[in-house]
C-alpha cells in the first residue's frame, strides 16, 4: 500500500496568526523576486510553494524564475514567519471551537 498525505488549511481554518505568515510570505516574495505579487492575491488552500509559483506567474515571472528562487524563497519565509510568531499580538491562537 502506497503512503498518504493529507494536507489541510490551518492558518483561517484552525488558527489565527493575525497575518504573520502572508506578511512572511510577500517579504520573502519582495526580496528574492523583488515584487510581493499581485495586491489581494488569495492564497487559501495553497501549499507555500505554490503560493510562490501561482502568485509569481501573475507578476509576470516565468517558471525558469520562479524555480531558480524557491528554495530561498521558502528559508527566507520560514525565517520571517519565525520572527513574526513570536510577537505577542501574533501568537498563533487558536479559533472558536477547536479544542
């Protein structure tokens, strides 16, 4: 039997970070492709890379680009949302009716 992965929503979902992990993310964005991709871009129920992928092709990045700056990308997010976590008006909580 082959293994199975379940991914799931939980930032809006379960918990609540107050915005710490889209404002990891556009940082991230700004600083490897020096643009935070389209203002209002939705990223509900996307893994983080593809958050970077479908966020950077409509900025106009082309996909030789965007996988060239994935990988820092990412460390560069994991390290801001680090950061922003551990402001108290931050801390990930979580939402009314999950224990």
């Amino acid at each position: 039997m082959s293994p199975m992965l379940y991914l799931f929503d939980i930032d809006g979902t379960l918990l609540s970070s107050d915005g710490a992990g889209r404002t990891a993310m556009e940082a991230a964005l700004q600083a490897v492709f020096g643009t935070r991709g389209p203002a209002g871009y939705r990223y509900e129920g996307m893994t983080d890379p593809l958050i970077v992928r479908e966020s950077m092709r409509h900025a106009g990045l082309d996909d030789a680009t965007i996988e060239a700056g994935m990988s820092e990308v990412i460390a560069r997010y994991l390290e801001g949302l680090s950061v922003a976590l551990q402001d108290p008006a931050r801390l990930a909580r979580a939402l009314p009716g999950v224990p």
